[in-house]
C-alpha cells in the first residue's frame, strides 16, 4: 500500500524547480477531468502529499470540515507546505508559520502584520462527494471546473458495505486500464481469489460499447466453478453463474461483478440478486511512469453470512497485490526490451484498445487548442 510522504529527502531535491505546476503539459495526460485524489478517510489532523498528473499538491482538511487541495509550496522560501501543519482554518508552513487558507491566500504571517497580496499559492477545486475525494485538473491555470464530480452511490448505499485502500503504481496509469477493461487474466492471475477456469475465462461471451469517452465491456460466465472469494462471501454450490461489467471513463473504471446460483436469476438482468461486487477503481497519473491506484470494494451480504465484507475485502487486496506484481514487471521488460517491445493483439484487448483511442482523441484535442 502506498504510504505518503510529506517531506522530500535532500539528496531528492533538483536546484532547478520545476515549472510543471505553473504550465502543464498538454500533451500528457488528459486535463479538465475530475480525477480521485484519494477517500474521505485519509484526511485527518495531517496535511497530505501527492503529485496528480506532475503537479506537487497537499491536501488537508480543516477545523470545519472542508477539504482543500493546494500546490504544496510555501510562497516564502520553497518548503512543501505538507512538511507543516494542519489548523482550524488552513494550513501551516513548518519553516516560518505561514498559514494558508484553502484558497491559496497567506492569512497569517507570525511577527508581521501586512499581508502580501502576492503571498498566495495555486488552489485546486476538489469535492467530496460519496466517500471520494476529485481534484479538478484545469487546462487554464484557475479555470472554473466545467461539471460536477461522477457520481459512485454504492458507497452510500445501505446494501453495500465497502472498505478501500490504494496503491502507488512503478508503472503508466493506462497498463491498468489494460488490465481493468480484460478480466480474462483472472483465470491465470487471480487462481487463490476471483480466479476460476482459465478457458472459460477466455472464452466467455463479451459485448463491448462506446459512448461518448467511455467503454463498457460485458462478459457473462454461466456454469463457472465459484472461486474461492465467492465461496467464501456466499453459500455457492458447485456452480454459478457469473457476470462482469466494466465501465471506463479517462479518470476510473467501475466494475460491478458477482454471481446467482444457477437456474434462478438471469445474469443479464440488471435487478439480478446474488452476490455483487462493485469495484471502483480511481487511477491518477503521477509522472508518465508512475500513478495512484485507488480502489475500494463495496459488496452484498448473506443473511446466513453477514460478515463476508472482511473475507471479501482482504481478498481484493491481495488480489491487487498480485496485480501490481504483473503490471510493474510488465513495464519493467518493456523498458528493458525497448523498440522491440512491440504487441500483437488478441480478442480480449478491444477494451482496452478503445481506451486508449479515447485518451489519444481528447490529447489530440488539447494539443489542438493549445496551437
């Protein structure tokens, strides 16, 4: 799991700064997203440090409850204002005391009465909404966010219950769109968890949609052998019948998958009951080879076995274990292979490709209207 850092070792730190905050870079990642800066349940007494999309920011939470994402920067002399600390109305710096208030504006500054105009740092619009913190990443530098964050209900939802986490990925945020859009690995990856028969995860029937800048990709699964996660949520027999959905947009996927025992509900009927897992999958760049995976797992109980979210949740996450293993490996042979690290395709990647033609278009668009 990924352990955030506030303050960067000396031996880390460039003589040069960066210019990334002040100008992103069209051409990289896609802007004007809402995209995940982390759960509602990381923000505590303690500012906190990530870099979304090359860009150095500190969240933090203040006396009264508002979440407040600013550039992690003191204005005064340079050090991340996440190496300070958290008050009722904003955030301290841990070398002269100025505090900040969430729209970037220096309120205080110990020993000096006058208030620089120009003692501010760059604000970011976030919003906390379903247990999920969204930080607007503009194209314009101040720019009002164009429409509200998605919606994920499931975490407010009485028949759920979920439990989260996240990681920090050595590898480019689109190899998981990769490996969330194709879950015919998890008959190879996954066989101590949501694995099951390999050939029949290769061979299950799959529909795949575009609208607008999503993707969903439906693969059913009827007459499965339930997989050790399933066995151990619900009272599966010898067999089941399974369904999973995935839905992409640019800053996550939802992924909703369960199973009915057979010859009762129809897997493709939206009001099925059975066992459901609704995955929510938030994946952040960091830099071009690094990004933030947050997840949480959000499932349906059995009156017989009211407790299975903790069976179901601890399985998820070794499951992402596994996962992280596979993709950093990955990319670490791409790069070693380099040019010839060329891919064939094959029938379960025509999700994952559409993601990538949506991520190069809105580039394209911005790279465009950035000429």
């Amino acid at each position: 799991m990924n352990t955030p850092t506030a303050c960067i070792p000396l031996s880390e730190i460039k003589t040069k700064p960066s210019t990334s905050a002040a100008a992103p870079d069209p051409g990289r990642f896609p802007l004007d997203q809402w995209y995940v800066a982390g759960f509602s349940s990381e923000l505590a007494d303690k500012p906190l440090a990530r870099t979304f999309l090359g860009q150095k920011v500190v969240l933090f939470r203040t006396g009264a409850g508002q979440v407040a994402a600013l550039e992690d920067r003191c204005c005064h002399r340079s050090l991340p204002l996440s190496c300070g600390t958290v008050e009722g109305t904003g955030v301290r710096c841990g070398y002269h005391g100025m505090l900040y208030a969430p729209s970037g504006q220096c309120i205080e500054i110990p020993g000096q009465e006058r208030i620089p105009s120009k003692a501010r740092v760059r604000a970011y619009h976030v919003v906390e909404k379903n247990q999920i913190v969204w930080i607007w990443m503009p194209k314009a530098e101040g720019a009002e966010p164009t429409r509200t964050p998605p919606d994920y209900p499931y975490h407010d939802d009485p028949r759920y219950k979920f439990g989260s986490g996240n990681y920090h990925y050595q590898a480019p945020w689109q190899l998981i769109h990769d490996n969330l859009l194709d879950l015919s690995h998890l008959g190879y990856v996954h066989l101590k968890t949501i694995g099951g028969n390999a050939r029949l995860h290769m061979n299950a029937e799959m529909k795949v949609t575009s609208e607008g800048d999503g993707v969903k990709v439906v693969r059913l699964m009827p007459g499965s052998t339930p997989p050790p996660t399933y066995k151990a949520a619900w009272p599966f027999g010898e067999q089941c019948d399974r369904w999973q959905e995935i839905e992409f947009d640019v800053s996550h996927l939802r992924i909703w998958t369960g199973a009915v025992e057979p010859g009762t509900d129809a897997i493709d009927d939206p009001g099925r009951g059975g066992f459901h897992m609704r995955g929510f999958h938030g994946i952040t760049p960091e830099t071009d080879d690094t990004c933030h995976y947050f997840w949480s797992m959000s499932s349906t109980k059995h009156p017989d076995m009211p407790d299975n979210i903790e069976a179901v949740i601890e399985q998820t996450a070794f499951t992402f274990d596994e996962d992280r293993a596979i993709i950093e490996a990955q990319y670490r042979n791409m790069l070693q292979f380099g040019e010839r690290a060329t891919w064939t395709d094959i029938h379960v990647d025509v999700g994952g490709n559409r993601a990538r033609r949506i991520v190069a278009k809105l580039l394209e668009q911005q790279r465009g209207g950035a000429a």
